[in-house]
C-alpha cells in the first residue's frame, strides 16, 4: 500500500480554482520507453476517459503528467472534444497547479470537466490533449503524432 501526505489543500477557489498536493515517496510511474515530451517541460502519461457518454452529460477527464523542468513562462493543459472535423465542441482547458510551484520529477494529476452540449449528434469523438504557451496560445511542441494525445469517445 502506497503512503501519501497531503502537503497542502486549497479547498475554495481563488486564482486557481480548489486543488490538493500529495506527497508520495514510494510513487514513481515508470517513464515510457516512447515517452512524449512537450517542449523539455512535462511528459505526458496519460489520459483517463469515459469510453462513452450523453449528449448534456459533464465527464471528467484526467491528464497525467511528468514535470521534467520548471517552464520560464506561464502554460496551460488543453482538453478538447473534437469532431470528426477536428473543430471543438467542448473545452476543458485549465491547469490547477501554478508552474512557480512546479520541481522536475513532479507528477501532476489535472481534471478536466467537459461538458457535452445537449444537440450534438450520435457519434465518435476525440479527446485530445496537449499544452500551450498562455501569452501567444501556441502549442508546445511534441516529439509525438497529435493521435497519442487523443482518446475516442462516443457519444449516445
């Protein structure tokens, strides 16, 4: 069983909206042999989903994410629900975690809240992640094709 300490609860929204940091010694996810790196500055590890939902429903969706160094400038996690078009029908935009506070080796757990507007049709969608410089809304470049960011869901 893995031990976590909980270093610090911001249980209201502020700047940032309510967040906890956990410390966990024993945690240490194994980097990917195919990690994909954006920009020298996080890993991503992972994306969490829904495999389906309604129209009207809000899902979670979680990011997982390694901080390999400390960004110089202010950044964001995209989350996307795109249709086939590529075009967004819903942002989940956000970071929870401001990067002053950032140390390599962090692991950062993001929560995404989409919620699906009620007249979008029956189909497949993508959730697709990434991140962006706030300043200019470019993204970080990835050693990557976009689709490893990406996960299907499908809309009923």
């Amino acid at each position: 069983q893995t031990e976590l300490a909980l270093s610090y609860l911001q249980p209201t929204a502020g700047t940032l909206p309510p967040f906890a940091i956990w410390e966990c010694d024993a945690c240490s996810p194994q980097p990917k042999e195919d990690q994909v790196e954006l920009a020298g500055t996080l890993a991503f590890l992972g994306l969490v989903a829904p495999q389906r939902a309604n129209a009207g429903d809000t899902v979670d969706v979680l990011t997982l994410w390694r901080v390999l160094a400390r960004p110089e400038r202010p950044l964001s996690l995209m989350l996307h629900l795109q249709g086939a078009d590529g075009v967004p029908i819903a942002v989940g935009d956000g970071l929870g975690f401001a990067v002053e506070q950032w140390q390599p080796g962090d692991l950062l757990v993001q929560r995404h809240a989409l919620t699906i507007p009620l007249e979008t049709a029956a189909g497949t969608y993508i959730v697709q992640t990434g991140a962006y410089w706030l300043e200019t809304l470019q993204p970080l470049n990835s050693n990557a094709p976009p689709e490893i960011l990406a996960k299907s869901l499908v809309i009923k």
